[in-house]
C-alpha cells in the first residue's frame, strides 16, 4: 500500500517578479526532487486584487487574500512564503513562526543588522529558509566540492562582483528596491547580499572590512554602487563590487578563488560551467578549463537534464526548495537559514558603516 504523503499548504506573500519565481519552483519541485510532502498552492495574497487575480490564474493559486494577517491565522496553511518588498519581511516572518508556520523569506533579510537579529531569534523553533539561490548553482556547488577537496589549496584572493544596470533605467528608478523605507539599502541589499553569501560559504567568515558607497541619481536616499575590501578569517583577502549602473552588464555575478594549488572562476551569465585552473600540472600544460557542469557526478546531475543539457537561473530555486523539503522531512537544518542571513546581514551592516565613517570596521 502506498503510504500518504502529507500535505504542506502553501500561502505566497507577494505577486511581483520573485513571487513568480518562487511559484515556478513550488510547481516544479516534485517533477525534479523526490518529495515527502506534498504541496499545495493554496493562497497568494497581495494588496491589489485586480493582479493577485491575474498571477492566481497564471501561476496556479487556489485562492486570493488581500490581507497577510488573515493567512497567518489560518489553520490550514503550512508554509509561508515572503517575496515582498524588504520592509515587510521581518512582520511578517515574526508573526508567521509565532503562529508555528514553516517561513520562507527572500534576501536580504532584513532592514537592519538588529531586525536581522531578532528575526533569526524568532524562528529558531520553526523550519526556515532564505532564498540565497545561487549557493544552488550546479557551478557554484561543485565550486565549494572542490574547494573542500583542497584543489585550490590555500586560498589568496576571493573577488566578486555584482553587476547590472538597472539604475541608468529610467523606468525602474522609481520602484521600491530604490527607496529606503522599502529597502533598507540598494545595490548592498539587492545585489552585495548574495555575493557576500556565496563568500561566507565558499570562503569563510569575514573579519574586517573597509567600504565605499556612491549614488548616481541625484537625491537617491540608496546606495547605486558599493566597493568592497576585505579580510577573511582563513588569511585570504577579497575585493567586491555591486553596481546597478555598470552599463553593458545584465545580470553578472562572478567570483573568482585563487588559491595555493590553483584557481576557480564562475560568471552567472554563463552558469553552466566553472573555470577551474589546475596550477599542480606540468606548467607546460596548465590552462583554465570550462568545465560544463552539468553531469556526471556534479551536484544535482541527478535531478536535471543528462549531461549538457543545460539548466536555467529557474532550477536554482527548485534546488533550494528541494534540498529544504528533503532536510525537513529528514530533520535536518537548512542552509543558508535565517541565522545564515543574520551573518550576511552583519557583513551589510558593517559595509554601511564603513562607507558612512570612512574607516575600516571589525566584525566580532
Ligand atoms: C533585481 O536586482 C534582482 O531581481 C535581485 O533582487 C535578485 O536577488 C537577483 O538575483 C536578480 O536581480
């Protein structure tokens, strides 16, 4: 007899371009991922209905709720997922896992470092994720699976940016990511976040920093470019750059390792393959190599295409959700969880500091 999965009620707090997203990878998951629940999309909820009703149809929710005070009360809703603008994350995150729901949250996190704070200290006794897809690049899993094998060796430089041009675009200028209130930061919240993630988890914790911040628009309250420099605890040092006005770049996020025994290099805008440089060969036969990382025997070979059959920017949300479900059924932690995002956020925090004092700041 086959046994009855159960049952996780989903509620999406959001109807924008990530809600979309994330509605993708919820219908997605169990064609991909062996799943021991199964889900349901049972509400999205947003402030305008006349949309919520468009994205229902579009993206398959049951039903609509204008109010994410009701589906918090709800009985029947298992998980939360918040893809809101940044502002609203911490409410409704607190009430979510107050009401014992298992909360989804989008980056960054938080407003501040001490919301972060308090946010990661709330959830502590529910299942939680932060929607840092990228550690779930193919590319950039393989990346930490060799790293761990010391293929690098010891690491000397980790340097990464986070490009695109969206703030030269007149017509994305005036959305929510560009003000304070609703974001906290700009290009370090936006884009400086994940960059920052995949360091602490490529790389290590970071222990000193100094910044620099600029806007370009005239009476912009945010950040449209931030400069990085910075100490790691395992000796190595690292430069970051986010931009939302390197024109010419879409969406380019890279890192680049470069280590004892030899180099690692990823662009998102071609993450199918990961440059690795092999400096323990013959030097007459050392050379970057593109590697396609798409199978065999790389992470998640097993749940996409056969090898060369390449993945999409979508499938790092499957991914993410997926390995959630499979920890939650085997009682496992997740990573990267709220408590992970608080360690992105001080990082955020200190990179703002920096900038405002000009100096370099300490993270303890
Ligand atoms: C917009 O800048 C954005 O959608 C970010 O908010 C995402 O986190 C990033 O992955 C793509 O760009």
């Amino acid at each position: 007899m086959s046994q009855r999965k159960q049952k996780l009620n989903v509620a999406m707090i959001g109807s924008g371009f990530i809600a979309r997203v994330h509605s993708n990878a919820f219908h997605q998951v169990g064609y991909f991922f062996k799943l021991p629940n199964d889900l349901h999309l049972k509400v999205i909820c947003g402030r305008d209905r006349a949309k919520l009703e468009a994205a229902a149809s579009q993206w398959g929710w049951e039903e609509v709720e204008t109010d994410w005070r009701a589906i918090v009360g709800r009985e029947d809703i298992q998980v939360i997922d918040i893809a809101v603008p940044n502002a609203l994350h911490a409410p409704i995150a607190m009430a979510g896992a107050q009401a014992g729901k298992i909360v989804l949250c989008e980056k960054p996190l938080a407003m501040s470092l001490e919301e972060a704070e308090s946010m990661a200290r709330a959830v502590r006794h529910v299942p939680n994720l932060v929607w840092f897809n990228y550690r779930r690049v193919p590319a950039v899993a393989f990346a930490k699976r060799l790293i761990e094998e010391a293929r690098i060796g010891q690491t000397f430089h980790y340097r990464a940016t986070y490009l695109n041009q969206s703030g030269n675009d007149p017509t994305k200028g005036s959305g929510w990511r560009y003000r304070r209130a609703e974001a906290g930061s700009g290009a370090i919240g936006d884009l400086l976040s994940h960059s920052v993630d995949m360091a602490l988890y490529l790389n290590g914790a970071i222990t000193d920093l100094s910044a620099m911040t600029h806007a370009f628009a005239p009476g912009r309250d945010v950040d449209d470019a931030v400069i990085l420099s910075v100490h790691f605890a395992n000796g190595s040092i690292g430069s970051f750059e986010a931009s939302r006005y390197a024109v010419g770049c879409r969406n380019r996020n890279t890192f680049e390792i470069h280590g004892s025994r030899g180099m690692l290099r990823f662009n998102l805008e071609d993450m199918n393959r990961l440059e690795f440089y092999d400096a323990t060969e013959a030097p007459n036969l050392q050379a970057g190599r593109s590697l396609m990382v798409t199978g065999p025997d790389h992470p998640y070979a097993e749940n996409f295409w056969k090898p060369g059959h390449i993945i999409g920017y979508e499938h790092t949300f499957i991914a993410t959700l997926g390995d959630f479900l499979g920890a939650l059924a085997r009682e496992e932690s997740f990573h990267p969880n709220f408590e992970d995002a608080a360690l992105v956020q001080r990082v955020l925090d200190a990179a703002e500091r920096s900038a405002v004092s000009r100096t370099w700041v300490t993270l303890n």
